[in-house]
C-alpha cells in the first residue's frame, strides 16, 4: 500500500530521478499534477515538451526554474550531482514550503548535512536507488532525517515503490546498502563480462557467449523469484547431481572463495563512500 503524493517538484532531472518520474508516471501514485521539474540545459527540459503531466523548466533559460519548482510543492526530489547539493539547498531553501518534504538520491550527502542547511520543519529523506529503476526493477534504501515522521518516509517509499522495492534503514547502514544494491548492477554486469570470456575461451563465439550467459542470468534469476519457498542453495543442488558435472565446477568456484571476495569488494566500496562523504576528491 502506497501514500497519495500531493504536489511534487524534481531539480535535476537526469537518468535517476528522469527514471523514478517515468514509474511515477507510469502508475497511479500522483494525486496532483503537474509535476514540476528541473534541468540545467534547455535540452533536457525539451524531453518532456509532449508530456502535459510534466512541467520543465531549465536554468540555463529560467535562472529562477528551482525556486519557481519548488514554490508550492509538498515533496521536493533532489537529483543533481552529490556535489551541487549544498548549492541548491542553500538556492531554494526560504522558497520550500513549510513542512515540505525534501527527499535526495545523492550518494555520500547525509541528512545532517541536507538539514544544516534546510530551516528545522523541512523533513528530509535520504535515498539510495539503482539503475533497474529504469525498468522498474529498483532496488533502493532509505532512510529518515531528525524531522522525518511516518508520513515522510510513506511519501518516500511510494516515490520508490514506483520502480522497484525499497528497503527502509537507519542512515549509517545507507553504505552498505550502496555497496550491495547501487553500486551492485555494476557488479553483475561484471559477472556477466567474466563468464563471457571464460565461454569464449572454451570455444563460443563472443554471440553465442554473450546470448548463453545473459539467457542463463535471466532464467536463474526468474527461476530464485519464481520459487519464494527454495534458497538458491537448494535450487542450485537441484543442478548439482552427486558426481556430476555442475559439481566439478562449483568445487572450483568455492575455492575461489567468493563470499571473501565479495565482502572484500564491498568493504572497500564503503571505504570510498565514507573518503567521499569526508569531502575527499
Ligand atoms: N546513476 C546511478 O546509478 C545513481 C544511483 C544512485 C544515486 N544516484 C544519484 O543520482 C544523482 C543524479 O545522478 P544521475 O546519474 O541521474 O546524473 P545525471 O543524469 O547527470 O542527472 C543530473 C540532472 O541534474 C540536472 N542539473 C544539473 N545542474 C542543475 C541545476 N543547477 N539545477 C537543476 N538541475 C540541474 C541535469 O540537467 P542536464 O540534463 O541539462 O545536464 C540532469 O537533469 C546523483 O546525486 C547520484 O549520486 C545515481
């Protein structure tokens, strides 16, 4: 069960929020139209000359577009580079509502730091989505700043319920979220490349690699969400007769060690986050 969102403003709307608007779209959340939103170039704004239910205005021609977006919005996205966020807070914050809602999807920017620069009545919300958004198939996080009340992270989870699942979390586990689910498209996408290689090497053409590996990605995958009540432990047994070939294989794969190796890749993935958030380049 979603909330109704009332009155919703997007500054910045690339490949995150431009995806989250596309599911919003899509369904039946809006209660109230337009949304206004907000580009930098006029171009981007364009994209959305034929869609009534969209408002567009870009800085580049309207200097003022964030502050006009926001005046009258109870719900304001965030979806500008990390780095801009501070600019466009310390821009638009006396034009937001009372009360208003602010919700960000910029990776390392904490609600504390939203909220310095936000009046104590504005609720922030801190998000963190994944690129499956644009198929509907998110994955995202959030997470609630002081004035966050229940209302607040209802209108937060009906903008990301919209394309995808969204898993509600205190802030400080954001990171390990991140590691695992936003930056871990990018980590299948890696598996894909490896196992690619390896059905070249042993005599595929780099087509008939690239068609097997995404084909059996996609069939595990659909096979673990069409059986709820099996681990992937079991339906990978269920592939694994005694003796059997598939055993040859994954024998070689946990030597391999790869529950090390993840949690390996993901540490230093919330190292980064935390150097990032330091202020560091
Ligand atoms: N991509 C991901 O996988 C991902 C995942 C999780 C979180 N995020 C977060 O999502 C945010 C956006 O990332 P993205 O990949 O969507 O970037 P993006 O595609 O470059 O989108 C940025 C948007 O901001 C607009 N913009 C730039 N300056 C502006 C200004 N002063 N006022 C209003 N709008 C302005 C841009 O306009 P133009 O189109 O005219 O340049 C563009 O629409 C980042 O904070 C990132 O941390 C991204």
């Amino acid at each position: 069960m979603t909330d109704a969102l009332p009155n919703l403003a997007i500054l910045g709307t690339g490949n995150m929020t431009g995806a989250i608007l596309d599911g919003l779209l899509a369904g039946d959340a809006l209660a109230q139209l337009p949304v206004r939103v907000t580009t930098k170039s006029q171009a981007s704004a364009d994209r959305f000359a034929q869609e009534p239910r969209v408002e567009a205005a870009a800085i580049e021609t309207n200097p003022n577009a964030s502050r006009e977006a926001v005046t009258g919005a109870q719900i304001v996205l965030l979806g500008v580079k990390p780095y801009m966020i501070a600019d466009l807070l310390d821009e638009v914050g006396d034009a937001i509502e009372p009360g208003a809602v602010v919700i960000s999807v910029a990776a390392g920017i904490t609600t504390e730091a939203m909220e310095a620069r936000l009046r104590r009545d504005v609720r922030v919300v801190r998000a963190m989505p994944n690129t499956p958004s644009a198929i509907g198939l998110g994955a995202a996080g959030i997470a609630g700043g002081l004035a966050a009340d229940a209302e607040a992270m209802g209108y937060a989870r009906a903008i990301f319920a919209a394309v995808g699942t969204v898993v509600e979390l205190e802030e400080s586990r954001i990171p390990a979220l991140a590691a695992i689910s936003g930056s871990g498209p990018a980590h299948v996408y890696f598996l894909i490349e490896q196992m690619t290689e390896a059905a070249q090497r042993i005599g595929m053409s780099a087509d008939e690699a690239h068609e097997l590996v995404v084909q059996t990605f996609r069939g595990a995958v659909g096979l673990v969400a069409a059986n709820p009540d099996k681990t992937p432990a079991e339906l990978r047994r269920a592939v694994t007769s005694p003796k059997g070939t598939t055993e040859q294989s994954i024998a070689q794969l946990e030597a391999a060690d790869l529950a090390g190796t993840f949690e390996a890749s993901m540490r230093a993935n919330i190292r980064r986050n935390d150097e990032l958030a330091a202020g560091s380049a």
